[in-house]
C-alpha cells in the first residue's frame, strides 16, 4: 500500500512541504476509516473461525434408571450410564480449517480493495479542492482586473470617451463573477466536509491544498499486464480456490464416522446367595459406525460446488472487462486533458496579448469596453478549462493507479 501511495505522491510536481500534506491526509485515512476497520475486524473474524471448526463433535453422556429392574443371573440391574464419542473420518478436520482459512484469504482481499479505493476517494476529493481553490484565484483575480478596467471606464466617462452605461456593464460583471466565487467558497466547504469524513475527523478541520499543479512533460508508461493482480480480480480466485475446499470438504465428510463408547451397568447383589460373580457391575465398550448411506446431500452439494466455480468465472470475467473499460477510458482522458491543457495555454496567451493591445489603444483613447469584456470573458474560461484540465489529468492518473498499481 506504501508503494501505491508514494507512486501518487511522486506524480505531483509541487514543492515536498505540499507533498507530503496529501501523504500525511492518506496515512490518517488507512489509520482512521471506519470501513477500513470493519474490513478489518471481518477478516479477523473469519480467521478466528478456524479455531471454531478445529473441534469434535459433542461428546454424548446418558444415564438411565431401571424403574423395573431386570433380574439377571448375577443381580437386578439398579441404573445405566454410558458415554459415546463420534470421531470424524481422517483428515476431516483439517478439510474444515483449510476451506475456512481460503474463505479468509478472499475476506482479506476486501481490505486492500477498500484501501485502494479510500486512497483514489482522498486523492480525488483533495484535486477538487484544488481546482476548487484555484477557481477561486483566478475570479479573485479578474474581478480585481476588472475593478481596474472600471476605474479606466470612469476617466473616459469624465472625457466624454464612454458612456455611464459601460460603467454599469463592467460592475454587473463584476457582480456575476463575485457570485461564482461566493458559490465556489460554499463548494469547497462541501468537500472539505467530504475529505475530512474519509478521514473520520470533525467537517470543520481546514484542508490545505498546494498552490499549483502542473502536467508533466511526460507520463510514466502504463503496465497493463498488471491489471490482472487487481485485488478485485484476486479475489475471485480465492474465492474459487474456497470452492475447491469445499467440495473436499464435502467429499471427506460423505466418508464414514467412526464412534467409541462405554457403558456401565450397576448390579445388586442377590440376597442369601453367595458365588464368585453375585452384584458383579457390568462394563461394555462399543464401537460404532456411522454410513451416509443415502448421499444424495452430497452429491447435490458436488453439483452446487461445480455451479459455483462456473459463476465466479463468469463474475472474474465480466470485472475484467469494466476494469478493462475503466483503465483506456481513465487513459484516453487523461491524454485528452493534456492536449486541452495545452490548447488551452495557447489560447490564454492569445487572450493577454489581445488585453495588451486593448491596454495600448486606451492611451490613444480609442478602447472599445466591449471588446475588453469579451476579452476578459475569454480569459476567464480559458483560465478555468486550464484548470480543469490540471483537474481531469490528475483524477484519471488516480483512477489509473487504482486500477494498475
């Protein structure tokens, strides 16, 4: 699990200090998660079955009173107590404890698919936070921007070089993009309760994200052989080697059981007789066996096991195709989200070097504030499909690591 975390932390091309913030919120979520800790406490609770079926069966004790008491040559017979244990053919038991034990190797693939799954879940919720709070720089940004180009708009208004009605588009402006950013501060609240919850910790403790997030120049090249040990994909085979346990299982317990017993019977002595066995008690052994003559049962449960084995097959195959389907998706996007990035980065420089020209025609008092809407309109969404792009690139690298690493 190490390995998976160091592996997303690496991607990252911020500063260590930023780093390792997203390292230390994963830590105290495989440390603190509650479904991690049910997870937990299920496979400990299947392992512990292995000592609940190393047993025998119930050790039989009877005790009997001759309200009629038989006469027998030696005496009348008085009470009976007898005692009678039933053993398990060999390796009966050891039958039991191996397909227990395979049902808590399946139980244990849970925990590392829930781990990876909690790792993907923090990851993700910490890149929404961070587009989150980049967006809102961005608007902080703009409006600040545009607070300039009102200023700009006031003067020519005093010059008779734009209209009160220029003023009042750009504050309405202004007014559209504090509305975004005030919703943008209620989101980033929304996640934050989100990441904390992963991490089983109050809503209201802050979560601080890295200033900025690049694309790599190149992406690390992607093994896909390695989606078939996918714990997902693993724990159908532990499930079907479970299967296979338990048709030995039953295959042994459709064998004989064999029981051993004693039984005592207290005798009186015969009154005004006197010979060598008078009152002697009796003691009788008895060997016991027990035949599953009619084994219908477990012929069925041979067919049951069989069926089963034929399901998971078909289960395991069908994972494989969704994760198979998942991985080019998470793949395809993330290409997608660098060539966006990059027609986005173009874009925004067009974008500024336009605002320049807009700038230089203010000083010739020839500036259309139209046009420096438009302009300003522009650049915000290139800024914002930039961020998103960030955004798309690092979500797919976290869905690609879950499924690959």
């Amino acid at each position: 699990m190490k390995r998976i975390i160091y592996t997303l932390i690496g991607l990252l091309t911020f500063s260590v200090s930023n780093a390792q913030e997203l390292e230390t919120l994963i830590d105290e979520a495989l440390n603190n998660n509650p479904a991690i800790q049910k997870f937990e406490l299920q496979y400990s609770i299947a392992s512990e079955k292995v000592n609940e079926v190393n047993t025998l069966p119930n050790t039989e004790f009877g005790v009997g009173y001759f309200v009629s008491e038989p006469e027998t040559r030696t005496g009348a017979q008085r009470f009976k107590v007898s005692a009678k244990q039933m053993l398990p053919w060999f390796g009966n038991i050891t039958s039991r404890e191996n397909y227990v034990s395979a049902l808590a190797d399946a139980k244990y693939e849970d925990i590392v698919i829930a781990k990876r799954k909690l790792m993907a879940s923090v990851s993700q919720s910490y890149y929404n936070l961070y587009a989150n709070k980049a967006k809102q720089d961005v608007l902080s940004e703009n409006i600040k921007l545009l607070k300039t180009y009102e200023t700009l708009a006031l003067t020519s208004v005093e010059v008779g070089k734009a209209s009160a009605v220029d003023v009042l588009r750009l504050q309405m402006r202004q007014n559209e993009m504090q509305q975004l950013l005030d919703v943008l501060v209620q989101q980033f609240l929304a996640e934050q309760t989100t990441i904390n919850k992963l991490l089983n910790r109050d809503k209201g403790v802050q979560v601080s994200v890295v200033n900025e997030l690049i694309i790599p120049s190149e992406d690390f090249e992607m093994n896909t052989k390695s989606l078939a040990l996918h714990p997902e994909l693993l724990k159908f085979d532990k499930l079907y080697q479970s299967v296979e346990q338990s048709e030995l299982l039953n295959q042994k317990e459709s064998s004989p059981m064999i029981g051993f017993g004693l039984d005592y019977i207290n005798v009186d002595k015969r009154p005004n007789m006197d010979f060598s066995d008078n009152g002697k008690d009796i003691i009788m052994p008895k060997v016991s066996l027990s035949i599953p003559i009619f084994n219908n049962k477990y012929k069925s449960q041979t067919k049951q096991n069989e069926l089963q084995q034929q399901e998971i097959l078909a289960q395991k195959q069908e994972r494989t195709n969704t994760l198979e389907t998942l991985l080019d998706k998470a793949a395809n996007d993330k290409v997608s989200a660098r060539i966006s990035y990059a027609t986005q980065t173009k874009n925004l420089k067009q974008a500024k070097d336009a605002e320049e020209i807009l700038i230089k025609n203010y000083e010739t008092g020839t500036i259309d504030f139209n046009d420096v809407l438009d302009i300003q309109e522009l650049q915000l969404k290139f800024q914002m499909n930039q961020i998103e792009s960030v955004q798309t690139y690092y979500v797919q690298t976290t869905i690609i690591n879950y499924l690959i690493k």
